[in-house]
C-alpha cells in the first residue's frame, strides 16, 4: 500500500479532522508540515490551503472530500452513514456549522 502522507499544521483543526479519520480507519499515515504562504503549500494546493493528503498518486484537498476518501479508499469502521438521509443530514449539520461559524467570525472581526 502506498504511504498516505497528511500535509498541514498539527495544531489546525482541520488537519487534526483528516488525522482523525486516518486513525479511525486504521490508516498508517504521517504528517509532513508545510509552511503557510509557501511554496511547496501553493503547489500542493491551488489556494494554499491546507490540509492536502497524498496517498500514491492520489492528491485531495479540502477536508470534507479528504475524509470521503479516507472512509471509501481504505478497509475499516464506516465514518459516514450508509443510506442517503444518514448523509444528508450529517452534510446539513456540518454545512450549518460551518455557515454559523463563519457569519459569526465576520461580527467578531
């Protein structure tokens, strides 16, 4: 099996979300730090973001389509539900946190 290698920051939430899933899938992985506003970070990500994961030949960007990966790619406990609506609803609630965290950032800011 090809090394699956997480980029990002440890203490990023995100990056600690897609570490999550690895872990909870039994995934072998290592973090590789990456600088924000770097090079090598634009190069792995077209908006300089992070995390991005590699696994082979396979590059993803963007947490939720990493997590997605991680649960359909690899053997190991289900993380998202297997029907439609168990989907749906778990895409609505997490769509709506992000939705009310970031209107709440723009009051704070």
């Amino acid at each position: 099996m090809a090394d699956v290698i997480v980029h990002g920051v440890a203490p990023s939430t995100y990056t600690r979300t897609v570490r999550l899933a690895c872990e909870e899938k039994g995934v072998s992985h290592r973090l590789e730090p990456v600088e924000f506003g770097s090079d090598r970070l634009r190069s792995l990500h077209p908006f300089g973001k992070i995390p991005i994961l590699e696994h082979g030949k396979v590059r993803v960007f963007e947490t939720l389509a990493i997590t997605r990966y991680v649960d359909e790619a690899f053997k190991g406990p289900a993380l998202q539900p297997a029907d439609a609506r168990g989907r749906a609803v778990m895409d609505q609630n997490g769509s709506a946190r992000r939705s009310t965290i970031s209107i709440r950032a723009r009051f704070v800011a």
